[in-house]
C-alpha cells in the first residue's frame, strides 16, 4: 500500500491543459491597460492613474503654488524695502534685518489669505484631478505632486521678482549714507557754534547745477517777533512786483511789539505774495510756483509753518543768489568776512533773505569746503557772531582759524562718503536724487 500511495496521488491530479507557444508568451507579457500596486498596510491593490490623470493632477497642484509663490515674494520684497528705507534708517538697521521682517509679513501674509488665493485658483475652471486618496499616495504620484508644486513656486517667485524692476534698488543705501553723513554733520555744527557763539550757523554742500545749494544741517532759530515782522513786510510790501522792487527797508533789528498783533495776524495773505517773497529771494518763478503750497490763501499760521518749514529743513534746496557772500566764497574758494552787510553794497542780496525771515544779519563769515583736488564741495555759513553779553560782534582771525578747521572735517566726511565704490553719485546727487523720487511720488509740495 506504501508504494501505491504516490501513484494514487497521481492519478487525482488535473491533466496538463493544452497550449501553444502564442497562448505562453501572452500569458508572460505584462498588460498596458492597468496594472496594480499593493500597499504595504495590505489594504488591496491600487491601480495605477493614467496619463491624462497625471497631466490634470500636476496641473491642478502647480497653478495653485504659482500663486503662493508671487505672493510670498511680492510681500518680502515690498515690506522688506519699506522697513529698509524707514526704520531701517532711523535705526540703522541692515538690509538683512529688514529682509527678515519682510518674510514674516510674508508668512503672515500666506497664513491669512492663502485660502482665498486658492479659492481664487479654483474659480479659473481649471479642470479638477480625478486622483483618489489611494492613488494620491502612489510613489510615482507623490513624485508628480512634489515636481509640480516645485515648479509652480518657482515661477511664482520669479513673478514676483518683477517688481526690482520698478523699484530704486540703491535707494536705501543712499538714505542711510545721508542719514550717517547729516548725524556727523550735527555734531561738528552743534560743537561749532557752541564753540563760535554764532546766532545762526548753516553748512551748504553744492549742486553740481552750479546754482543750487543743499542744506546739511542747520541752527536756526526765528522768534515770535521776527515771524511778526516778515508776515507785516509780506502784506505790506508785496501785494505787487514793483512795491516789492521799491521798498528795500531792512526789519528792526529787534523787532519791536506790534500794535494791534492780533489784527494783523487775522489778515490773509494770497499765494501771489508768497511767490513774490520766494522770487525776492533768488527763486524762479517756476520753482517759487512749485514751493507754495496749491491753496490760494495763507493765515500768519500757516505762513509760519510754512517759514519754519523752509527754514528748519535739512536737505532743501535753496537758490545760489549770484554777488553774495555765499557765491563770492565758492568763485573765490576763500573765507568771506562782512562786519556787516546792510554797511557793504556788495552784499546787497543778502538783505532779501532777512526780508523773507524776518531775522537781522549783521555780521557775517561764509568759508568754503573744499575736497583733496582744491574744489568747492560746499560752504560753512555763520551769521551774527554773539559777546558774552549777547551783542553782535565781528569774526576775528582766531574764528576763522576754527571755522577752517571745521570745514576740513566736513571735507573728510564728504570724501569718505563719495569714495565708496558701490555709489557712483557724489552727495549733492544723492540729495537731488531723494527729492527727484520724492517729488514723484508726490505732486504737493515737499519744499523741495
């Protein structure tokens, strides 16, 4: 029985089926149609997307992200330049640090609305991926929507790039050189004129223009009186060109109360006075159009600001009135000193300016700035050299010897500043440059 238990089983086997050698090879080659995957958590087997599946699913997944990715680098950038050119400046913040702000209000950005961007992705009418949750995790597909997203980013970002184009890349750089250079600037003028006991002290850098001067840094102070007495003169003496022409009378050295004050700082002046009073002082008439602001009357308030507004800014441009002692110290590259100007006919012009201001100049000491080749890069003015007793005196020798001094530093801090080789502009083009993007931004007034 032993030995027939082997044939036994034989016998209960199925008989060979059979075949030809087509029917073999059609059995061994693998279907193009549909093939399957099994999943290792032995959920079944997951059949593989088709091709057009694939193409709408890697579309469906890049569109969005080429949104995503604009918006990320449209906020970096925008916010990133702004913290740069304000903050960053007042607080000399690197253009690192203010990169970094911009990607947080980049990330901030994407947290809040970045369901109303895909929202908006979806009202396109793109066509929707017929992918299930199975197929989703499928190697080659999760290889499809990494590329996908990837890609789509990428030329999001790139998009968003496009805005350097538009914008003033060096524009920062600039403001915190200037914002440097003005801190340097007053220190010397506010040891300077600490050390000269002057009334006012002005350092002027000159426009390449040849009849322009930008302001550094001042020390000016108007008082109550002087506003009082430039606002009389205004309504009094410029209600017409040839009145303006014909008086020439200086104010008071101290000008006195006025009578009825509160009268005449009821009384309206028009624009005409104001361009006429700009004009009076070396403006052109389209640059003194320009200045006024666009309304058509001014009160004592208003003409206030708006003097203390010329008078206080720094970084102004102001005109070059040829034969004064300003101009005279930049053609003669020397000190210029006037015991006073209202005694000497060649510094007439110099009077218009107290007109304007209300304040009395007496004496006077303009010295020019000078780089290492012997040109005028700009002038230190002191007016009104002040006793211990507060009366005006006159500049000595020993107060030109300081003054010297002082414009040599100033020198040395303008030439360190043109020497850098990433600014090819020297400063008084960086200042016009600021005022130029200033203006366009703007078409008010920004008393440029």
């Amino acid at each position: 029985m032993l030995l027939q238990r082997p044939f036994a089983s034989l016998a209960t086997r199925r008989p060979f089926a059979r075949c030809n050698v087509t029917s073999l090879r059609a059995a061994r080659k693998p279907s193009r149609t549909r093939s399957y995957v099994t999943h290792s958590d032995g959920a079944g087997e997951v059949p593989q997307p088709s091709n057009h599946q694939m193409r709408v699913y890697a579309l469906a997944c890049a569109v969005p992200m080429v949104g995503f990715g604009f918006m990320d680098n449209m906020v970096m950038i925008q916010v990133g330049d702004l913290v740069d050119t304000t903050i960053g400046v007042a607080f000399g913040l690197t253009t690192l640090t203010a990169a970094a702000f911009g990607q947080m209000a980049s990330d901030f950005s994407g947290v809040c609305f970045g369901g109303a961007v895909e929202a908006l992705f979806v009202k396109l009418g793109l066509p929707q991926p017929t992918i299930t949750a199975a197929q989703a995790q499928l190697p080659r597909v999760r290889l499809v929507r990494t590329a996908s997203m990837t890609v789509g980013v990428v030329l999001g970002c790139a998009l968003g790039m496009v805005s350097l184009l538009f914008m003033d890349l060096g524009k920062a750089e600039r403001m915190k050189k200037q914002e440097e250079l003005q801190t340097l600037f007053r220190t010397v003028m506010d040891q300077g004129q600490r050390l000269m006991k002057t009334e006012r002290m002005t350092l002027y850098i000159r426009d390449p223009d040849g009849v322009h001067l930008w302001t550094m840094s001042r020390r000016i102070k108007i008082t109550e009186e002087q506003h009082q007495a430039a606002w009389r003169y205004l309504l009094q003496n410029l209600s017409d060109p040839s009145e303006a022409a014909a008086t020439s009378d200086p104010p008071a050295k101290s000008a006195p109360a006025l009578s009825r004050v509160d009268s005449i700082k009821a009384d309206v002046a028009t624009r005409g006075h104001l361009v006429r009073s700009l004009m009076m002082c070396g403006w052109t008439q389209v640059e003194a159009e320009h200045l006024c602001p666009q309304h058509d009357t001014f009160t004592y308030d208003e003409y206030v600001e708006f003097l203390d507004s010329r008078l206080q800014e720094e970084s102004v441009q102001v005109p070059l009135r040829r034969g004064g002692t300003k101009d005279t110290a930049i053609q003669n590259g020397e000190v210029v000193i006037c015991e006073d100007i209202y005694k000497d006919p060649r510094y007439m012009n110099n009077r218009f300016g107290d007109m304007f201001s209300g304040a009395r100049t007496q004496s006077i000491m303009v010295a020019p700035i000078k780089n290492s080749k012997g040109a005028v890069i700009g002038i230190i003015e002191m007016i009104n050299k002040l006793t211990s007793d507060g009366e005006i005196t006159i500049f000595t020798d020993d107060d030109q010897a300081v003054v010297d001094l002082l414009c040599k530093h100033c020198a040395t801090f303008i030439t360190v500043c043109e020497a850098d080789p990433t600014e090819g502009a020297n400063l008084a083009e960086m200042l016009a440059t600021e005022q130029m993007h200033a203006a366009l931004r703007s078409q008010t007034s920004v008393f440029a």
